[in-house]
C-alpha cells in the first residue's frame, strides 16, 4: 500500500442526482444494495444524504485490507452516530483519541467481568419469559427488547430503584428517536423540530446518569459504570462526566436493541427449522454458538460499517480514492456472497462448527480498529437468553414464510416481531 498521489479511479455507479439516490435507499435499502451489485459488481460508487460521495464494497479482499489501514489512510466518517449519541462517543471518536478511550473500556467486557453478567442476563430472561402466553402466536420482539433493556440497565449502568424505572421508561423512545435521526439529513434548526425532543431527553438522560455517578463513587459494585469511574489514562486522569455519559449512552445503543433484534430474528429462524430444533434439544452448546453466527450471518440487524479516506490517492484494491470519499461496507452482500460462503442463501449453522468465521469476511459488528465494543458482551446476552428460552420452552414449528426485513431506522428487525408460538417444558425437560 503507498500514500502517493495518483489519478482517480472509481467503480461504476448510479448517476442519478444525490435526492434520486438517496430516496431509492430510504425505500428499497436492502434490495437496492442486491441490484447495484447485481448491475455494477463488488463494488459501485454512489452519492447519497449524509454519506455524500461514497464507494460501497463487499469483497474479502477489500474489506480486509480497508479494515487494516492505519487511521492516517482511512478513519471514522466525519458525519456520524455522535450527533445522536455525543461528542465523547466511541462513534465520534478518531485517531489516537479513539485509541485511547478504547484501551480503557476493553476490560469490563471480557474474561471473568463478562462471565459475572451472566446471572444478571438469565434473571432478567426467566422474569420475562415468565409472561410468554402457551399456544398463541405472539412477537417475541418487544419481550428481547425488554430482557436487553433490562440486562444493560443493571450490569453495565449499575441502575437500581428510582434510576432503573426512570431510564427504563426514557431510553427505549429515546434511542427509537435517535436511529431515526442519524439516517434521516434533518438539520438541527427550525421551529418545529424532532431534534428539539431529542435534546430535552437527553438532558433527562445526563441528570440519571449524574446520579449514577454520585451513587456510584460511595457504593462498591461490580457494573461497568464503577469500573469506568475507576479506570484510568496513562496521566492518571480518569474519564470525564460526559465522556462516561456518551459511552453508557454508545454501550446500550449498540447492545440494546441490536441484539434483541438479533434475538428475534433467531426465533423467527429456529421455528423454519425443525431439525435443528430437535438437535438444539440435545443442549450441545457449540451448536447454540454456531446457530447464533448463523443467525448474525443471514440476517445482519446493522448492514452498513463505514470509513472515510484521510489521504489523497488512497489505493483500495483495484481503485484509487480521493480524500473525503466514504467507504461502505455492506455486511449483507458479503453474507450473501456464495464465493465467501458455500450455499449463502441457505441457512446452515453446521458450517460453524469446529470453525470459527473468519473476522473480515463475518462482520456483523463491524471490523478493524472500529469494531464493536460490546460485541463479546452482545454474545454472551444472546447465548444466555437462548440457552434459557430453549430449557424452559419449546418452540412450535412453522412452515409459514420468513418474515421480509423491516427498517427500525439503524436496525433491520423480522417485519412481525419474530412472531412465536411456545409451549413451557415440565421439570426434567419434557415437554
């Protein structure tokens, strides 16, 4: 790879204005990604709102090396999730600073801190569940959505009492709002405004999270916002009330309602598939492991990672980029890509077992330097929960059609909630 300037050499792409562009994306996001490539190949240039001038790419060999170029090459999109998640968000963040920040907050999500979440997950698991009705098809969405919620709330936020209540009924209508708005090019101006509601429940959000903190500081426990109060920068500062307030922010963000969307759509794909429901039965684990990255594989909640070039002639592949162009990264195309993944349309979680995927070409929490924080914590939520769904239930097959994609705005979730049908297990396991 060289930083030597040289001429422009783009993939082919739409030529349609920038609102032609980025309507057809609004509309037909997913589907319009399959016919660009379908037309153009791997890669296509496009111009759309808020990305502006930007190459989508989905092949290995791209991605891979887009995912190892240094910061100085390419870096974080200078417009993204922190105008709806904070200036001190690991999403805003770039260069050394991200670097930084993220070497303090790896800890907490690994090794023996995650395993101590566990018990918090299956609690908050067993109590919703608790609720599901026998016999009567209903979305599990919503009940994922509260178990994460919930899990979050009390291992990462260390929320209890008047805090849990409050953030429970303020967060979920505030993080709808904000993946509405980081997709959506509405300018923070003007008389009548949804930004103007979003800014009131933030400033909500921050005197919760302030109380936390104050909490916090007189109390010994065991949640992520504790240890980030006692974690520390080589200069022996430690984080700041608002860097800590984006970052709790950012955390339940990426592994609230990604995941229980992920936990919805594995419903939705379990009951097409009742041979490996029965094999599920036998409790192997590294099965549940890999039928969750199958999951992840084909039906990604998040389809775009993104960076923007830093230098001028940057050489990807077979292209040359200008500075200030975008790069894509479509995690549906890859998944979808037979060359990549032998029979992709076909959902198939024995391909994971004894191999793991391969972390340029499996990305469904993004890649590199910029790849999710949480993505370990998100993992372990999603094993415990199906773990406990599939002791305590049996799911009623169908043979109706899969559900179609639906936007939420960041997330793609099962149109109709990853709708169930359950009968509970007796003791001992039979049903």
């Amino acid at each position: 790879m060289t930083t030597m300037t040289r001429p422009t050499t783009l993939p082919p792409g739409p030529t349609a204005p920038r609102a032609v562009q980025g309507a057809y994306a609004l509309t037909q996001p997913l589907r319009g990604m399959r016919r660009l490539k379908q037309r153009y190949g791997d890669a296509f240039t496009v111009n759309v709102p808020i990305f502006g001038n930007a190459v989508v790419i989905s092949g290995p060999a791209e991605i891979k090396q887009l995912f190892t170029s240094g910061p100085e090459l390419v870096d974080n999109l200078e417009v993204n999730l922190g105008r709806v998640l904070g200036s001190r968000s690991m999403f805003a963040l770039s260069g050394e600073e991200h670097k930084r920040q993220r070497k303090l907050l790896v800890p907490p999500f690994h090794g023996r801190r995650l395993a101590a979440y566990e018990k918090i997950v299956e609690e908050e698991t067993v109590r919703e569940l608790a609720t599901w009705p026998e016999g009567k098809s209903f979305a599990t969405l919503p009940s994922m959505m509260r178990i994460t919620l919930n899990a979050i709330l009390r291992a990462v936020f260390g929320a209890e009492g008047a805090e849990f209540a409050e953030l429970r009924e303020l967060l979920p209508p505030f993080v709808t709002l904000g993946s509405r708005l980081a997709v959506l090019p509405i300018p923070k101006r003007g008389r009548v405004n949804p930004w103007r509601r979003f800014e009131r429940m933030r400033r909500e959000y921050d005197a919760i999270v302030d109380r936390l903190i104050a909490k916090a500081r007189t109390e010994e426990k065991d949640d992520v916002l504790s240890m980030m109060l006692q974690t520390r920068y080589d200069d022996g500062s430690g984080l700041s009330r608002e860097e800590i307030a984006d970052q709790l922010l950012t955390l339940l963000t990426a592994g609230h309602e990604t995941t229980a969307t992920t936990l919805a759509w594995a419903v939705e794909r379990l009951r097409r598939h009742p041979a490996l429901l029965a094999e599920l039965d036998e409790g192997d684990p590294k099965l549940l492991d890999a039928t969750i990255l199958e999951v992840q594989r084909t039906r990604p909640v998040i389809d775009l990672t993104a960076r923007q070039v830093k230098q001028d002639g940057f050489r990807l592949g077979r292209w040359t980029l200008p500075k200030g162009y975008a790069v894509l990264v479509s995690i549906a195309l890859i998944h979808d890509d037979d060359a990549v993944f032998p029979r992709a349309g076909t959902f198939d979680p024995h391909r994971f077992l004894g191999a793991r995927p391969d972390l340029y070409q499996w990305i469904p929490f993004g890649g590199g330097t910029r790849r999710c924080l949480g993505a370990a914590f998100a993992t372990m939520e999603m094993t415990v929960v199906l773990r406990t769904l599939l002791r305590d239930f049996t799911l009623v097959p169908t043979d109706a059609p899969g559900e179609r994609w639906h936007s939420r705005g960041v997330a793609y979730a099962p149109a109709k909630g990853g709708r169930a049908v359950v009968r509970r297990r007796t003791t001992g396991g039979e049903q």
